[in-house]
C-alpha cells in the first residue's frame, strides 16, 4: 500500500504560481472505468486506461496520470524508454498518502478491507485497494509544468471519496523533478486525532532500483562516506543531509529530497533485481514526517525527485541551502512540524501560539510530550534555549528532554533532561534554559520534547500550556 510543511524556495513558490488563483478546468470530461465483479469480494472495477500527460527535457521524462489522481507514473532518464515507477496497483507510484484517525475508519455503511483496517482515515492520491481511481476536478499543462487539483480515494474502502483535496504543481528542471503538494482538509468529524507518520511523498520504483542509499553520519556535506541498506524490511532513516536514493546496478536511479527532512522510511518487495512497472517487485521511499492533521487544516509540502548518479543525487542536496542548526521555531501561522503524543492543542487555524491542553488524553499512559520534528543540531552551538511561554497549571516546573542519535526515542532519564521552574499563572514569558555544560548535552542532538516530571503530574487536571517559539536567541515577550 501507499503511504508537512517546508519550502524549497521563494523562486519556486513565484514560479508556480501561475496556478493558484483559480482553478483550470479538465479539457476531456472524467470517466470512470466499467465495474466488474470478483467472487468473493466486493464489486471491483479494473485498472484505468492510462491516461497521462507528460514533461520532457534533455535529462528526464516525467509522465502524470489522470486515471490515478495525477500521481506521478512515468520517470525515465532521457533517452530511455525503460520507466523506473512501479505501477502494479493504485497504492503504487510518486504520490501523496495522509493518514489520521479513527481506526478503524468506516463511512457510508462501507467497512474497510481487513488487511489494511488499522490504516484509519487514509486517503490516498491514485485511488484505493479495489483499483477505483481518484477523482481529478481541474489540470493544466505547459512547457515545464503541470497543475492538478483531485479529490483521493480512502485506500481501505471502496469507491469512497476523502473529505479533503489534493493540488499537485509539477515542475521539471534540469535532471529534476520539484513537486508542491496542498492539502486541504474538510472532515465532519472534529476530533483531533494524535499525530502520524505520512507519505509527504512515498515513492515506489521497479524491482531493478532495488539499492538504498543514503548519508546518516554526523559529519553531513563533506563528502564522507554514504551508506548503502542491504536490508528490505520498512525501516525508518534519519539522513543528515536530506535526502535517501533509490540505484540499480549501474548506480544510477532517483533520489528523495525534502528540505530539513531527517526522517525518511525505505524498504523493498518481492526480489530484488527484476521486474517491471506492472509487478509486485519493487523499492519504496518515504519523507516519513509527522503530522496532526485537523479536521479543517491545509498543509503544504514539497519535495524534489533527482534523476541521475548518486554523485548528481548528492550534489543537488549540497547545493541547496542549509537546514538550520539552531531552533528557531515561531509558532505564527503552523505547527512548525511539531507534534503531540497523548496530548492535543485547540486545533487550527494556528495564530501565534500552540494552545495546548497540558494534560494526558490517556490516563493509563505515563506521561505525555511536545515534540519537535526531527533536527541535526549541534549542542556545543546552543548554550542556552528561550522559550517563550505561558503556562496556566498548579504545576511548579515543565521538563524539557533532549534525543541523540541513535536513540529510537527521547529517553527519560537525568542525562536526557532538565527541569525548567515555570510560574503557572497564564501570563507570557520568556524562560532563559542554560544549557552549557549539563549532561547528556553534547555531541548532535536530534529532537527535542517538553513533558512533566515525574513529581508534577499530579497538577496536570486543567492545565494550559501556551507556546509562542523556542530558540537558540532571546526574542521579544
């Protein structure tokens, strides 16, 4: 099966604009596909005619499908007419796949197919598992770009549309592929559902693009060595220099970058080596990233597909600005990617501050946190951090707890964590955290979290937590 919110650049952003502003009607009507019917199941209908439309240059030939949402299908080198994107079903391809819950997700009467009734509310970009595509509403097309507005299908039920849509811009340059992606979501259920890892894109590619290749050291940008993943299983990376590859024999393939991503999942199905767009052998890659999807929220994210050597891959990840080494995380408009376990906020629109209910939604867990996303920052560069905060509790202190690489989790022990005294009275301050010098802050750190000791959470019931920005400088409050 298939499976937010960063920009690569003002350039692109002015560049894609184009489309924006209204929407562009399809200049051939939607038809779906004649149903068919398979004993033993529900009513399916057969895998759509193709019908895609295509950018070219003298690097790279990308081609979208509009009988599979407008999801990338097609991506060769120029020159070649071999397709490395895996097309064996429509939880394949380059595509979007968003989750949240509840779990299981069921509507209109439909209940979701058995393998895959854990997935929740999944809507997906191509279509779902009985093959139906997702409805395309509006495209346009020119030289080096292409615009496309769908409304996907929930993977795990049948023929049944997801309350939110999906806008992809599709832009070639050079030997690249930069996509945008805007959800925009429209639920009547208003629950706040916890925070899951996304598809923000997944990629699957032929059974011959079969070698994982990445950089996960702590010395990114320098040309040390990279890494190569023998094994196949679903496995998430943290790549330091953002981005993860997909290679044949020959060393050559796609590469994944997302600016200041660390968090990528990649893994391998059916046997290496062989098969072609139409066969279950494939590689897949994932910008794995959390995300709290609100029942009325719009998110974007971008991406960009590097067609070449690992050399080519790697030069474009170095060529691009920096992903930042110190926090600097205003909360005015979005989450910043930050995200929540066993806790929620007050739900979007985002408007200068998390508002965080700072109590535990489930009582028989331990504790709860607010976390970053993924970082590569270096702790001898952060002496102190600010963080600009009111606090409405009886609680006298909020512990602020620290990862390392390697660690599968932010640990809860002295050498992770300092206790920060808070006064609990609802009013803004800035709480100055000397960091220099305490245990365990060394080396790189790789995310950050605030919960409660373990003394505190006694005075949880009812409490606030208002967060307006976390930094490496003072600011303003």
């Amino acid at each position: 099966m298939a499976r937010l919110p960063v920009l690569l650049s003002s350039v692109l952003i002015s560049a894609l604009a184009f489309t924006c502003v209204r929407d562009y009607p399809a200049t051939v009507p939607y038809t779906p596909p004649p149903p068919t019917t398979t004993p033993g199941l529900p009513p399916q209908t057969t895998p759509s005619p193709q019908k895609r439309l295509f950018l070219g240059n003298d690097k790279l030939r990308v081609g979208i499908d509009l009988n599979a949402g407008g999801a990338i299908t097609y991506l060769a080198e120029a020159g070649s007419s071999e397709n490395m994107v895996n097309n064996v079903d429509l939880g394949r391809q380059i595509q979007t796949s968003i989750y949240s819950g509840p779990f299981p997700y069921s509507i209109n009467g439909k209940q979701p197919v058995e393998k895959w009734k854990y997935l929740g509310w999944n809507p997906v970009q191509t279509g779902d598992v009985f093959n139906n595509p997702a409805r395309i509403v509006s495209y346009q097309q020119d030289q080096n770009r292409i615009y496309v507005k769908s409304v996907p299908l929930i993977w795990p039920l049948l023929n049944e549309p997801a309350d939110c849509s999906m806008e992809h811009w599709y832009e070639i340059q050079n030997n690249t592929v930069r996509v945008r992606c805007r959800i925009t979501v429209n639920r009547a259920d208003t629950t706040q559902y916890q925070a899951r890892t996304q598809e923000t894109p997944c990629v699957y590619l032929n059974g011959p693009w079969y070698r994982i290749v990445t950089y996960e050291g702590e010395q990114p940008f320098t040309n040390a060595p990279t890494v190569e993943y023998t094994d196949r299983d679903i496995i998430t990376r943290y790549a330091t220099e953002n981005w993860i590859a997909l290679l044949n024999d020959k060393g050559r393939g796609v590469g994944l970058y997302r600016a200041n991503e660390f968090r990528y999942r990649s893994a391998g199905f059916g046997t290496p080596k062989v098969g072609g767009e139409f066969d279950e052998h494939s590689g897949y890659l994932n910008s794995d990233s959390f995300l709290l999807i609100d029942h009325n929220g719009q998110y974007e994210y971008e991406y960009t597909l590097v067609v070449g050597g690992l050399t080519d891959i790697r030069q474009y990840a170095v060529s691009q600005p920096r992903p930042a080494t110190r926090p600097n995380y205003q909360f005015t408009t979005d989450r910043q990617g930050w995200y929540y376990y066993n806790a929620r906020d007050r739900g979007w629109p985002i408007q200068n501050e998390l508002a965080i209910l700072f109590q535990r939604e489930d009582l028989t867990k331990n504790n709860l946190g607010i976390k970053s996303p993924l970082v590569f920052w270096r702790a001898a560069e952060i002496p102190k951090l600010y963080i600009q905060a009111a606090f409405q509790t009886k609680a006298t202190s909020v512990r602020l707890a620290w990862r390392r690489p390697g660690e599968v989790d932010i640990y809860d022990i002295p050498t992770r964590s300092v206790d920060i005294p808070i006064i609990g009275d609802g009013q803004f301050r800035t709480y100055e955290v000397n960091m220099q010098g305490l245990p365990g802050w060394d080396g790189v750190i790789t995310q950050i979290q605030f919960m409660y000791p373990a003394n505190q959470i006694q005075f949880e019931k009812g409490s606030v937590f208002r967060l307006r920005s976390v930094s490496a400088t003072r600011t303003n409050g």
